[in-house]
C-alpha cells in the first residue's frame, strides 16, 4: 500500500475512533494539541492491526466507552474523556 494511501486510511480509523469513544469532543483545546495529535498520528501509522480496529468500528457504530485493547491510542483517548 502507497505511503499516501495509507495515510488516508489511517486518519480515517483515527478520527472514526475519536468519535465512537467520543474523544473529539473531549480533547483539550490548549497548546500541547498538535504536537500530542502529531504523536497519535504516528501510533496509528505503526499499528499492524487496521483490519481488526476497521472491524470493531463497524461494530460500534452507536459508540463506546473504551477503544479495543490493541489500540495505540487507548490510554490519550481514555485521559481525554476521563476514563482513565
């Protein structure tokens, strides 16, 4: 798969997951922001499970508390909607 290809899809998975755990509505609007969604980007890039993460978002389509487990992005997301 093309570098930008992959890009595509991942931010997609990204952001659908913000949503179903309703993180994009929690995020902390101050200046770490970017450089901690830059960080999120590049855990998402290496994760080797879209498949699974494609799956689970296509079964929670009415939302969730948590992210799967093997989501690299479980802990930000749970801090940012007071789950952790």
């Amino acid at each position: 798969m093309g570098l930008m290809k992959r890009l595509d899809e991942r931010a997609g998975l990204m952001g659908r997951m913000m949503r179903t755990v309703g993180a994009t509505d929690a995020m902390p609007q101050d200046i770490t922001l970017e450089a901690t969604l830059r960080s999120a980007i590049h855990r998402c890039m290496g994760c080797d499970r879209p498949r699974d993460c494609a799956g689970w978002l296509d079964a929670h389509e009415d939302g969730a508390e948590r992210t799967p487990g093997y989501c690299r992005n479980g802990e930000l997301f749970a801090r940012w909607t007071g789950q952790d």
